[in-house]
C-alpha cells in the first residue's frame, strides 16, 4: 500500500467585496447578486455599493456603486443618493448602459439592494477637477477620474462625483511619456511663437487660483489654413488627448463652439483650473454671444430652479480658455447685437493672418504640420500632471505658491509695459503675464524644453499683435476709427458747402447726405444724423469727446456742435454740423503701441 499524499491546498481568492456587510434578504458572490430564496433568484451580476460619498461644499450624499462589468472588468460609478430613489428604471438603465448585466425585470429588485447598504466606509466627494480646498493650505489637485490627487501627502478616500456628465472623463487621460512628449510635440514649436504661447496658455490655466486672475481667453483668427486647429491641438496636450476633433470627437480635449451657453457653463465647469479648447467660433449659433462672453469670467453660471422648484447650486469655475475660428469675437457678437469694450477685453481677439506655423525646422510646411498634428494624437496628457507634481513639490503649500506666483506676475506685468494703454488693457495684459508667468515656471521646473528668452519672445508678439488690433480698443476710440473709416469709404456722401445742390455731381447723392466739406476738402461738417451713422453702436457724446481730446473735432472750446454756413438753393443758410478736421483724422493713428520696454 503506498504512501498516502497530502490533500492539496485550495487557494480561495478574496472578493473587493468581502468585507462588506450585505443587505438582509441577498447574496454576493463571484457569479452574482441572488435572492435569498428557494430558487436562489439572480438578480443582477455581481454589484455593490463600496461607499458612501459626502460633499463638504455643498452637504450632497451619494454612494459609489462598484461592479464586474460582462467583460468582467471592475468598475465605478458615483452617484447622488437621489438617483437611488428615483421611479423607474434610470438607475438600472444607467449602469446596463456600462456593462452590467441585469436580469430581465429585475430592476426593482436591484434597487432595493443598492439602496439598504449601510455606510461601512465613506469618501469625500468633489464635483469638479482642479485644486481642492484644504482649510490648512496643502496643495491637493484632483488631475480626472483615472489619475486621481496629486498632493505632497498622502490624500485618501476622495471621489469625483460631478453633477452632470464631464467630457473629461474620456478625453483628460495619458499617453506616451514627458520626455516623448518633450520631444515630439514641444520641441518642434520652438520658433513659433503662436504655438509656445497656446502650451503657456494652457498651463496657466493650473496657477489661476492662486494668481488672483479673472477668468478669460485668447481668440485666435483668421482665413482658414493658416494652423489654427493645430494650435489648438498643441495646447490640448497638456492636458489631455490632442487629437483632431474632426478625426476624434469623443476622445479629444478640443471642444467646439457648436454648443448652447448651458452647455458652454457645463464645459467651464468641466475644465476647471485648466483650459477649455474651443475651435471653430462660427458654429456657435446663439443669439445671446454677447452674454456668453460676459459669463465666461463671472466663473457662475445661471441661478436655475429644479424639478422640485428649489433653487440648484450654482455652478462655478475657474478657466481659461483658448478659441479659433476664422472671424473675430467682436464679428460674433455683431451677428446680433451692440459690442461692447468689455466683453472684447474678457476673449481677447488676437489676429492671425499669417500663417501660424513660421519655422518647419527643415521640413516642407505641410509634411511638418501633418507630422506636429499626429504627434499631438500620440503623446499627451504628461505635461499638466507634471507641472502640477513640480509645484507641490517646490511649495509646501498655497500661501507661499501664492506669493511666488504674485511676485512673478509683478516682474512680467512691468516688463509687458506700453504706453497709452487704458486701465481695462493693462487688466488684460496681466493675463499675459499670468501665461509668460507659467512659461517660465514651466522651464525653471523642468517640464517645458524652451529657455525663458524663447517664453518672453512669445508672449511680446502675440501681446503686440492684440494691442494693435483695432477690436481691443475702448468704445469710444473705436467709434473715432468708425468715423475715420466713414470719412475714407463715402467721400460722394460730402457736398461741397459751396456749390448749388442743383449742380449734377451731387443731385444722385443729396437724399443721402451725411454732410458738407469745404473746397480743400481739409474740413468735413458732419451733420447730426449723418455723425451718429458714421459712429455705428457708440456713444455720439463719447466720441465726440475723444474727437475734440486728440484735437480732430473744431469748434467752440465748450460744445461738440458748431453753426456753419452753406449754400441751398441761392442762399445762405446756417445748420449745426460736427466739425472734422480731415487731415488730422484721415491721417491720423488711433492706436499705435511703442514697443516693449
């Protein structure tokens, strides 16, 4: 009789949820969620709640719902705790939808199960991405759902739980590595200006803050071809997928315009403390752009009532964003209303008529577009979680990042001087400063491959480039250049003061007179209704002042309106006219910024 062999011994693999108290009248295990009756009942594979979430912010509970899904991978999905009482078959509609199975009209069954977990474990809740409120001032930033917290100590039981579908979720991930990223999307921007200021820009989204600046943009135009979608791409790798929108449109950081301004508020919030991608301005097609831009720096969007007549929490933000297209803000907002000053100072209108791309280090221009636009699809998603790694780990915490940042904002706010810029300009220079200011954090912290010279360069040109943009001006020297543009295109619409009105040369245009010239044709006699035509939405009075500051507007030291004397039908006739100068404005430069200091 041979020698009797040891029983083998069984390895019983453990369950995620084996430490979780079931509901009364269930079982779990690796097949599933049963019944406990005769028939053992499946109701559902196996799902669970794993936690049970709280938002500090606003008091929400939720629970997290873990489960196999039939490709027997492990999944999440947070949620409120009033998706867990709603009527119907949302709930189980919702997570049928990402894979679990759920046996056929069992639905009741599984939200009684899901709704009489006890609270074993509890995680903190957060509805938005971005920099966490620590009441001791650690530096704690939630990158997305995969990556997590990056903090300089440990950080658990924290859940992002937004309040509606993020777009990030599938769009903010990583691919490749820094040092790929490095050299395959950053380093061939060197010498393009336009491209290393779109990745400072979407950096600078991460410092706003603890920069103390307003919410804002950059609005990139001009004919189409000329690089801008692949600006776009460049400044979208930061921090997430890069691909073209067109080729990828669920998987790539660059949204589009094509959106309704409650769904434009839903993206900010989606995208806080970091940038929002906007291509292709034109396909916005509200009549309400005016607005839109107004609440892209109140950082709130509209108070909204619920189902229930409560008053909903306000969503909030802190964003940057970086917009294309081929027409201007100022044009859109035109489409339907009056612009004004400021809402161009809140997305700033930054031309592009030449191409974008200037420098194809030794590459025939379209092969080396080709070559950056795939690159932007293949490595991404590193540079903005390392950013924010270097930071923490530089400063301890958010006072003294606050102060480096201030300090830094300072220096590069007087180094971006110009002469005869209004306040309102200088608040939107400091937005530049606030992306030259991440530039160079950037390269001090090894992430970005550009010297500071190369960073300063960039921020100079496309500074100089929206400074002299006639869009950015103030209302009323916008309206003086309105007059002067009046005064060049209609010329036939001046009669002489001093010739018959029955004389041929003017008997086509006299219904539609703007005005009188004298003989040199150095003196235009605007006439009231003909001056208001000439300075289109702005203020009469306003430009009139400004007129009479840079000495164009004649007349009485104290009034805006002079009497003159012309000649109608063989007499002498006085009107009151606005008096011009036209030498002075038709030679004259409304805006013209000195070079930097």
């Amino acid at each position: 009789m041979g020698e009797q062999q040891p029983s083998p011994i069984v390895s019983i693999k453990s369950q995620p949820w084996d430490k979780i108290i079931i509901p009364e009248g269930f079982m779990l295990n690796q097949n599933g969620v049963y019944l406990k009756d005769t028939d053992k009942t499946k109701i559902a594979d196996p799902v669970w709640v794993s936690a049970h979430t709280h938002n500090e912010d606003t008091g929400a509970y939720g629970l997290v719902i873990s489960f196999i899904d039939r490709k027997g991978k492990k999944k999440e999905q947070p949620l409120f705790l009033d998706a867990v009482h709603e009527r119907g078959k949302g709930l189980a509609q919702l997570l049928a939808k990402s894979g679990l199975y759920i046996a056929h009209n069992k639905e009741g069954k599984l939200h009684e199960f899901l709704n009489n977990f006890e609270p074993q474990h509890w995680a903190r809740s957060v509805t938005k991405l971005g920099w966490l409120d620590s009441k001791d001032g650690k530096l704690e930033y939630l990158v997305s759902s995969k990556d997590g917290i990056i903090s300089n100590h440990e950080v658990n039981n924290v859940i992002f739980q937004p309040e509606a579908f993020s777009p990030t979720s599938t769009t903010i991930y990583k691919q490749g590595t820094l040092e790929e990223w490095k050299q395959h999307v950053a380093e061939p921007c060197r010498g393009n200006p336009y491209l290393v200021f779109a990745i400072c820009t979407s950096l600078a989204g991460i410092l706003l803050k603890h920069s103390k600046t307003e919410n804002g943009g950059f609005h990139f135009y001009g004919r189409s071809s000329r690089g801008k979608t692949t600006l776009a791409q460049v400044a979208a790798t930061v921090f997430g997928c890069g691909a073209d929108p067109s080729e990828v449109s669920d998987q790539s950081f660059v949204q589009r315009w094509n959106s309704t301004s409650n769904a434009l508020e839903g993206l900010l919030a989606a995208h806080n403390d970091s940038l929002l991608v906007l291509d292709e301005i034109a396909s916005y097609h509200g009549k309400d752009f005016g607005r839109v831009i107004y609440n892209i720096v109140s950082g709130k969007a509209k108070a909204r009532m619920s189902r229930d007549a409560d008053l909903k929490a306000q969503t909030t933000w802190r964003t940057l964003i970086l917009s294309t297209g081929e027409i201007s803000a100022q044009k859109k907002i035109e489409e339907y209303e009056k612009v004004h000053a400021g809402q161009l100072l809140r997305l700033l209108d930054i031309p592009t008529h030449e191409a974008i791309i200037k420098t194809t280090h030794g590459s025939e221009p379209e092969q080396f577009a080709l070559n950056l636009k795939q690159s932007c699809a293949k490595y991404f998603g590193v540079a903005g979680s390392g950013f924010i790694k270097t930071l923490i780990r530089k400063y301890s915490n958010s006072h003294t990042l606050r102060y480096a940042i201030s300090e830094k904002i300072n220096r590069y706010s007087s180094f971006l001087k110009f002469e005869k810029v209004t306040p309102e300009q200088l608040r939107a220079l400091r937005r530049f400063a606030l992306v030259g200011v991440a530039g160079e954090m950037a390269v001090e912290l090894g992430v970005l491959p550009f010297s500071t010279e190369e960073i300063k360069n960039s921020i100079q040109m496309v500074a100089h480039a929206w400074l002299t943009e006639s869009s950015q001006l103030p209302d009323n020297v916008r309206g003086c250049v309105a007059v002067q543009q009046f005064i060049l295109a209609n010329p036939s619409r001046f009669r002489d003061a001093m010739i018959q009105p029955s004389n041929p040369a003017y008997s086509a245009t006299e219904k539609n007179l703007a005005g009188y010239k004298n003989q040199l044709g150095d003196l235009y006699w605007f006439l009231p209704d003909g001056f208001a035509e000439a300075c289109g939405n702005n203020d009469v009075k306003e430009v009139a002042r400004e007129l009479r500051v840079r000495g164009i507007l004649c007349g009485e030291k104290d009034r805006f309106i002079s009497r003159v004397q012309i000649h109608v039908n063989g007499a002498k006739h006085r009107v009151q006219v606005y008096a011009i100068s036209g030498k002075a404005i038709t030679e004259h430069e409304f805006y013209s910024p000195t070079p930097f200091i």
